[in-house]
C-alpha cells in the first residue's frame, strides 16, 4: 500500500477512481481549505492600505519609506512567484504550499510586533516570499484535484469569489480595525488564517510532484527570479520618479535582458524549466490575457478610488469599506452567473462578455465628473466593473489553467498567479502615475482620475478583442462540457 508521501500517490488514485473528483469525498474540503489561505493573501493586499497613515504616524516613517510597506511585499512576491510554481512541482506541492502558509503566519507575527521600520519591511518581504510559494502550490493541487470540467468550474468560481471577496474585506476590515484597536491587528488576523489550513491540509491531500529531473534548473531560475524582480522593481519606480528616468529604465532593462537571456536558455535546453510549448496553447494564452489586463485595471481604479473617498469626499476608512460592500455583492453574482453559463457558451463567450461589461463600469466612470460623489458618480460605474470583473474571472481561470498535468500544475499555476501579480503592479504604476501627475511634480487632482479610468477602459476593450480574437484560432468552445 503506497503511503500519502509516495509520488505516485495521486496517480494511483486517478487511475483507479477514473475521475478523482467524481469519488473523492473530500474534494470540496479540499478547495475551502486551500482557499482561505487565498483569502488571506488577497485580503491581506488591501487591509494594509487602510493602515498605512497609521502605521507612518507610529512608526515615525517617512512618506518614500511607507510605500515600501507595500512595493517590498509586491517585488518578493511578483519576482518569485513563477519559481515557486516550479519548486512545487519538483519538491512536493503540499509540502511546498505548507511551507508557505506556515511562512506567512510567522512573517504576520514578526509584523504585528515590529517596533522598527526595519523590522515590519523585513516582514512584508518575508510575507511576499510566503505568497510565492503557497498560492501556486495550492491552485495547482485544486487544478489536479478536480478532473470534472464542471466541477472545476465551478471550484474556479468559488476560489475567485474568495479571492474578490477578500480584496473589499480588506477594506472594510482594516478600517474597522484601524478606527477601533490598532494597525497591529491588519497583521494578527492573518495568523490563524494561515497556521490552519496548513495543520489540515497535511491530512486531506497526498504529495504530488512531477517524475525526472531540470537539469538547467539552477541557472534558469537564477534569470528568471532576478529577472523578474528587476522588472517588477522597475515598474514599482513608473510611479515615484517617471517611466524615464534612469532609476525606472536600469532595473527594467536589466530585467528584460535576463528574461530574454532565461527564453533563449529554454529553448536550447532538453530539459526546460519552463517548456516553451507550454505557452503556445491558445487557450492558456487567453485566460493568461484576461487576468493580466483585469488584474491591471481593477488595481489602478481600486486604490485611485479608495484615494478618492478618504481624500476628497472625507470618509472614515471604515466608510470607505462600506462603500465597497456593493461591489463584492456584484462581484459574487457575476461568479455565479459564470459558472452557470460556461458549460454552454464556453470561456470565450463568457469573457469577452464579463470584459466588456467591466469597460463599460470604467466608460461609465471616467465620462461621470467626480464632484458628483459616490451614489451618482460612483456606484453605478463600480457595480458595471465588478459585475464584470466577477464574470471573467472564473472563465480566465479555467482557461489559463485547461490541460494542466502533474508535470506542470505547478508551473501553470505560478504563471498565472504571476500575471496577476505582473499586471497589479504595472496597472497600479501607470495609472496613479496618471492621476497624480508622477513627472510633472503635479499635485491629487480629481479630474485627473477620469484620465486614469479613460486608461483602464482601454486596457479592459483590448482585453477583450484579444481574447476574442486568441480563442477564435484555438479552441473557441473551451470552457464548455461535453454533451
């Protein structure tokens, strides 16, 4: 009898069960396990911001200081993110997605106690570096886990219901932590959140890694990492000192020239660690278009918004978090309405749908003048976007991880989760960028957000004609169950 920790585990029950998710009673165990340590990740990514004033104030930073508090946090986990999918293939996911959350709960303890600026950016890195391993560890188990197109959709709908749902928490939670106890607390809450389903996971899901070894793996993920780091640090500058000034162009020039270095290094090698074919299923290809480019107009909007209520209409950060209850409520429906149009209409048709919905949101955002305040110049514009957003996203993520084998979940998971990380910080460069007037030493000027919406409108059209137009020469009824 082969233990839990035999590599051939999960293969063995595939092969006996014919459809593990048809058989395996914990499936759904499974999937809500993993994603509450999704929650927390995405949680995490914005309850911080609420607590950034008061984190300056205690902490006596400096205002270049603070945004470290989120960029250190974004270059760990954006640079790392695709090597960790690898590491879980190679090593063990379960072991690799343990590791991580347990990484997470220590790095949130080490922030809630910090006394120094030191201490608590050393810990949001440490965080960063707990992301990259858990969160592609854990959606390549749930990619393996559920064999049922179906059943995977709708186990995508749920983790991305989560994902979102966690971003407006964050908001509404840290505000409410913030304004009652301490800024301590945005870091005291992601403890048991982390430690928990590390405990349960070791006891629901066998090992899975892939068979044979990378030969090139040291030096291929030397590139890639400091590669990716390079350029995630280089577009984390876009919004401080401009797109061309030299502190924004050495780091992006280096990190383009190692990334092509790690191309050409996968394309001579016998054993790649990124296989090149992996990229050129047209499927994967437009669920990896339709996340980057939502991911990187939702962040801009989010914080240029979230900028917008506190600074110009006066809300309390606890009113600001309320005011985002009615786009998660959207968001969730247009996660259900995804899941129950897929297996007829198929990804394509359900993306292209949910990005346009989702331009529209952003049309309607920047053609309305920001004085009018939230119910006439922000709500309407807000439910479009996350009705929008909330229709994509389970499509996206069918797509983008279709085809995964035990070889490679890993793998497709960092990539995805890389993209997502790739498109937050260069939507959230560029377009605060725009708004507050980063190179001309302009200062917050209302009228210039619409500017920014004008861009996010645009990236969410391309969006969704590349995708249309990506899935029109592949396999257009992906994402459909057979009859």
């Amino acid at each position: 009898m082969s233990s839990p920790n035999d590599d051939t585990t999960v293969d063995a029950q595939k092969s006996e069960w014919g459809s593990e998710s048809a058989t395996n009673p914990k499936r759904w165990t499974i999937l809500w396990v993993l994603a509450t340590a999704q929650f927390i990740i995405f949680l995490d990514a914005t309850i911080v911001n609420v607590a950034l004033p008061s984190i300056r104030d205690d902490l006596e930073m400096s205002n270049s200081m603070l945004t470290w508090v989120v960029n250190g946090y974004l270059l760990a986990a954006g640079g790392l993110l695709l090597m960790g999918g690898r590491l879980g293939d190679v090593i063990g996911r379960r072991k690799v997605f343990v590791a991580g959350a347990l990484m997470f709960g220590v790095a949130s303890v080490v922030a809630a106690t910090s006394t120094s600026a030191e201490v608590l950016l050393g810990a949001r890195v440490l965080q960063g570096v707990a992301e990259a391993l858990a969160a592609p560890a854990a959606l390549g188990i749930i990619a393996l886990t559920f064999s049922d197109l179906k059943e995977l959709q709708k186990a995508f709908g749920i983790w991305g219901g989560l994902s979102g749902l966690g971003s407006v928490a964050g908001v509404l939670l840290g505000g409410a932590l913030v304004d009652l106890i301490s800024w301590r607390w945005i870091f005291w809450i992601n403890v048991p959140l982390a430690i928990i389903p590390a405990v349960l996971i070791v006891g629901l899901v066998a090992e899975s890694k892939m068979q044979g070894k990378i030969s090139d793996g040291p030096l291929s993920a030397l590139l890639v990492t400091g590669g990716t780091v390079s350029l995630v640090h280089g577009i984390l500058q876009i919004a401080e000192h401009g797109l061309m000034s030299g502190t924004t162009l050495m780091p992006l020039l280096i990190g383009l020239a190692l990334l092509a270095a790690f191309v050409i290094l996968q394309g001579r090698s016998s054993t790649p660690l990124l296989p090149l074919s992996f990229l050129q299923d047209g499927v994967r290809a437009a669920g990896y278009l339709g996340l980057g480019l939502l991911n990187a107009a939702t962040a801009g909007m989010f914080f240029l918004l979230v900028l917008y209520m506190q600074s110009l209409l006066g809300y309390s950060p606890l009113q600001n978090g309320l005011a985002w209850v009615p786009y998660c409520l959207v968001f969730m429906v247009g996660i259900q309405q995804a899941i129950k149009r897929m297996p007829t209409v198929g990804a394509r048709g359900v993306m292209v749908t949910g990005l346009s919905v989702a331009a529209a949101g952003m049309a309607l955002l920047a053609s309305r003048p920001f004085g009018d305040g939230f119910w006439e110049g922000l709500l309407p514009g807000m439910i479009l976007v996350g009705l929008g957003g909330g229709v994509t996203f389970p499509a996206a993520q069918t797509a983008a991880l279709t085809n995964l084998t035990m070889q490679d979940a890993g793998l497709g998971s960092g990539i995805v989760t890389t993209l997502g990380q790739l498109g937050q910080a260069i939507g959230l460069a560029s377009l605060t960028a725009i708004a507050l007037g980063v190179g001309t030493k302009g200062s917050f000027d209302q009228s210039t957000i619409g500017s920014s919406m004008w861009v996010s409108t645009g990236i969410l059209v391309v969006a969704a004609a590349s995708v249309s137009l990506v899935l029109r020469g592949s396999r257009a009824d992906a994402g459909k169950v057979p009859a």
